[in-house]
C-alpha cells in the first residue's frame, strides 16, 4: 500500500496519464507546502533557534528580549508585510490558474512549488509566526535568481530591449509564456527587499538554515514534479516550443521546476551541469554549486543591509 502510494506520488516523467490530470499535481502542491513548512520550522525550532540563543550572552538575551517587547511595534509591522504578501500571493496564483490555457491548467500547481513562489507564502507566514529568521533565509535561497533579475533588467533596458546578460529573466520572452504570468513576476524585484526590511538584515544562522530550504525544496521538485508535462494528443492544435537544453516535441509544457532535472538553455552558458548523469549525481552537482552561490548572495546581503540597517537585525524570534 506505501509503495504504490509513494510510487504515484513520485513523478514518471512528461507523458504519464497522472500528469495531465488535477489530481496528482493537487496532491503535490499540498505535500510539498506541508513537507517544506514542517521540516524547515522543526529544524528552526530545534537547531538554529536553540543555537542563536546559547551563542548569546546572557545579557544580549535579556537586551533582546526587552527589544522584543519595547518595540513590539516592529513585530506588527512584520505582520502586516507578512499579510500584503500572502495577499499577493493569493491573488498571483489565482489568477494563474484562471487565466491559463485549458489543457495545462492544472500545471499551475506544479509552477507554484518554485521556490520563488514558495518564499512569498512560507516565508511570509513564518514572518506572520514570529520566525523572521526563516523568512530572512528564504532571502539567501532565493537570492542568486533574483540579484540576477536585476542584473538582466539592467542589461535588457542597455541593450535596448533585445539582450538578457544571463538569461533568468528570458523566459518572459518565450511565446508560451502568458501575459499574466508576466505581470505577476513582479515579485522577483521586490520580494528580498522588503523581507530584508522586515527582518532588518541577515542574521548569521540564515545561512544554514537557507542551505536546508534549498535542498528540500529542489529534492521535493526532482522527486514529484515532472520535468515537463506532454499535452495529449488531439487536446490542442497550439505548438508549444519548450525552452531546454535540447530539442522538444511539440505540445509540451515545460516546468523544471527548481532546476531539479536539468539546467534550461537560456542560462547554460552561465552555469552547466550535464542533466545526463544519474539523479544523485545531478542533484550533488547542483545543489553544490547553488549553496555556494548562497554563501556569496548571504554576504552580498548582509553587506547591504548592515550599511543600510546597521546591526539591528530583528531577534531570532519574539
């Protein structure tokens, strides 16, 4: 019985029957949300919480405890950046789901286990919880895709609109990229500044903690989300060019969610990884090389933020 469940759970690549309906891909957005949400809090609230606070003088923990409740005001605010951004989130994703084509609607669910998106609504309810340390680890996660959105927004408007410089922002180019899809990725500029403005900067324990955020969001992707999901035939007429490393048949919508079976082309020439080795092989070589871009991404930002907020990084947790 668990090995038949675990084995429809698993993902079977881009013509299984289980991926054109809504079931499987409903079942996966729930489990992976759960499964991310409960593994990341239990490892804040038994690892790094714990270590924070015995890495702290007695006296820094009396001086933060007394920040906590004399500027309670700072945790409301949190709260109330963490509600306008669950509210977007909310809105992104049903208007996602409305709007997109009938035959791959359902694949929306798939999408929405990026972990950009995933930083909206588990980093900001971990805002709301009183855990900005998660939220702010979601910054360092997330960090090298959207530092690198403004590296290609800068160099798209330089070249007059007909270059992206590393190519994370290209696929807002490819014709089966929707139009609303556009408008609601708006969130790649604004989503580590206003986190970091919540948080008030980076503390130390976010790196670790963001390692472990990284890892389980992109094992979860390579485990039940298909790299891409084959349109059945005589379901659409539309051709459907799908963004890899290699040609695709027509008809398929690509996902790749997290980068968790290959690295697309629009970004090979920034970062290759030979997506024909075995999973282990794949993901080590992957998850290496993004955890080290993290630890560049954790000091750009903390460089950034203790010029901008000095060292009055919010207390590990009120």
């Amino acid at each position: 019985m668990m090995r038949s469940m675990i084995q429809w759970i698993s993902q079977e690549g881009r013509s299984a029957s289980k991926h054109h309906e809504w079931t499987h891909p409903c079942v996966v957005f729930i489990l992976h949300y759960s499964i991310v949400f409960v593994v990341i809090t239990w490892f804040h609230d038994t690892i790094i919480l714990p270590w924070a606070l015995s890495s702290s003088s007695s006296q820094e923990l009396s001086s933060s405890t007394t920040e906590c409740i004399a500027e309670s005001h700072q945790y409301e605010q949190q709260q109330t950046i963490a509600m306008y951004m669950i509210l977007y989130g909310i809105v992104q994703f049903s208007t996602r789901l409305l709007t997109q084509n009938d035959h791959y609607r359902h694949c929306v669910l798939y999408e929405y286990t990026w972990m950009c998106n995933s930083t909206i609504m588990i980093g900001s309810l971990s805002l709301y919880l009183g855990r900005p340390l998660i939220a702010s680890a979601h910054c360092i996660s997330i960090g090298i895709d959207q530092i690198l959105w403004y590296v290609d927004l800068l160099g798209w408007t330089i070249s007059g609109f007909r270059n992206f410089p590393v190519g994370v922002m290209k696929y807002l180019t490819w014709p089966e990229t929707p139009n609303i899809a556009k408008v609601t990725s708006t969130h790649h500029l604004w989503t580590i500044p206003v986190l970091l403005y919540a948080t008030r900067g980076l503390h130390p324990l976010a790196f670790p903690l963001a390692m472990v955020i990284t890892t389980v969001n992109v094992c979860l992707s390579r485990w039940m989300t298909p790299p891409a999901v084959k349109i059945e035939k005589g379901r659409t007429q539309e051709t459907i060019v799908a963004h890899t490393s290699k040609l695709q048949p027509p008809a398929v919508k690509y996902l790749n969610v997290n980068l968790s079976h290959e690295v697309w082309k629009d970004i090979a020439h920034f970062i290759y990884i030979d997506d024909k080795s075995t999973t282990l092989v794949y993901l080590f070589h992957l998850l290496w090389r993004w955890q080290g871009f993290n630890f560049i991404v954790y000091k750009f930002l903390s460089s950034v933020s203790s010029q901008i907020f000095g060292d009055d990084v919010a207390p590990p947790v009120c």
